[in-house]
C-alpha cells in the first residue's frame, strides 16, 4: 500500500513539459493582442488606464487558466 502514494517526479515530466510548450506557443499566438492591449493602454491615464490594466490581466489570466486546464487534443 505504501508503494501508491510514492511520488515520482519524472513520471510527470511530460505532462509539465507539454504544458509548458502549450502556454509558450499560446503567447506567441497572443503577441499582436497583447501589443495591441499594451499600445491601447499607454494612450489611457488615471482611473480608466487602472481598470484597462486589471481588465488585460484578468483576461489573460483566465484565457491561460484555461490553456493549462485543458485536454490534450
């Protein structure tokens, strides 16, 4: 019984690794939204630039969230 609970590192490696590719792709697919986002905030001030940088990091909070939650297709 004890040998189920044993933790091994390695057998997780790919599982890590695949995700770690998915985000990194995934980031370079978002570049131009990402630039887009950031050359509509530099354009913004005060209480309208806080909410718009909340908003882009929210969003691309959740959008990754769901990259890494999801299945392998």
């Amino acid at each position: 019984m004890a040998d189920r609970w044993e933790f091994t590192p390695l057998k997780y490696f790919p599982t890590i690794w695949g995700k770690i590719k998915k985000v990194w792709f995934e980031m370079g697919d978002l570049s131009w939204t990402l630039a887009g986002t950031g050359l509509v905030l530099i354009t913004l001030s005060g209480d309208t630039l806080k909410y718009g940088v909340w908003m882009s990091v929210t969003a691309l909070a959740i959008h990754l969230a769901v990259i890494l939650s999801s299945r392998d297709e």
